[in-house]
C-alpha cells in the first residue's frame, strides 16, 4: 500500500518526474501527458458522481479505481524486467464494463439519431467524461506509437467511452429525462 507522509518532495521542481520504474523523464512526455488525462478523466467522474443515484455510483466508484490502476499501469513501460508484477489492466476490467453496458443497454431504446449531450444533469456530466475519456484515449494511441503500452489499456479506455455515453442514457431514462436528439441543420 502506499504510504504519503510528504506531500512535497522537490524532486520535480526542474520540470522533471519520475516513472514507476524509477527512471526521470520531463514533465511534458507523452507517457506523463497520458497519466495526467487519466487523472483528468478521474477527476471529472469525482464530479459526475457527486449526485449519482445507486447502482450507478458504485460502476462509477470502481471505474474510478480502474482509472488509478490504468495510470499505475501507465507509469511503468511495458517490456523491462522488474523485480516485481506491476499493476495493469487486465480482461477483467474490460468484461466488467462490458457486462455494466449490456444490463444497461437492454433497458433503453434503440437510437436513431445521435444525441447531444444533456437531458439531466447527471447525463450531462457523464457526456463531459466521456468526452475527457475520449481525449485521453488519444493520448494512450499516440503514445503507444511512440512506446508500446499494455494493449487492454487501450481497449478499456476505449470501452469506458461506450459505458459512460450507455450510463449517459440510462440516468436519463431513470431520471425521466429525455435524450436530446441531434437535429440535423439541413431538418431544423
């Protein structure tokens, strides 16, 4: 477990942070850009969860400790040998969503338009994560271009888009609140 008893340590104060594997790389590397969208990620579901009715807070309280095990994951390169198995995403967290999405998928309608993010104000705040969750899957797909990642952490962050957008509708429903569908221009 980890122990912070120091909040502060200076170390970072020359623009420089270290991965979990010890080795120090700048502040604006890829891989750190990456972890700190997943925090951003984190932090916003923090937000989106603050009103959430049951089940949902809890899918949303685990997803959040997913994402702290996607950023462990994140900050120690795939391929060198450690002395230890360190923390990564594995199958379990993507067939967990994917379960959490299929319950909830077969409760809502079939769309047939997209929709704009709104209804209630809990959708509302899912719809900004899953936007945040989308931009940070961009950032794994770079750096995995740039330095190979764990493979299912792409993919769970690419099926965390799906449950948020799924979760999204489903608040709504309960919520009594109606998806608000895309108008194309040319129809409105």
């Amino acid at each position: 477990m980890i122990k912070l008893d120091k909040i502060y340590t200076k170390g970072g104060d020359k623009g420089k942070t270290s991965l979990g594997n010890g080795k120090r790389v700048d502040k604006d590397h890829i891989r750190i850009e990456a972890i700190g969208a997943v925090d951003e990620a984190n932090a916003i579901l923090g937000i989106a969860n603050l009103n959430m009715p049951l089940p949902y807070k809890k899918m949303i309280l685990r997803i959040q400790n997913d994402l702290f095990d996607l950023g462990a994951d994140l900050c120690i390169p795939e391929g060198k040998k450690l002395n230890y198995e360190p923390l990564r995403i594995t199958q379990i967290h993507i067939n967990r969503l994917e379960k959490e999405i299929d319950s909830m998928n077969k409760n809502l309608k079939p769309l047939k338009s997209f929709i704009l993010p709104g209804g209630s104000k809990e959708s509302a705040n899912l719809h900004l994560a899953r936007t945040i969750v989308r931009n940070t899957e961009i950032l794994l797909v770079k750096l995995n271009k740039k330095d190979k990642i764990n493979p299912l952490a792409l993919i769970y962050i690419n099926r965390l888009s799906d449950h948020l957008f799924v979760s999204a509708r489903a608040i709504n429903k309960q919520k009594k609140s109606s998806d608000l569908l895309w108008i194309p221009g040319n129809k409105r």
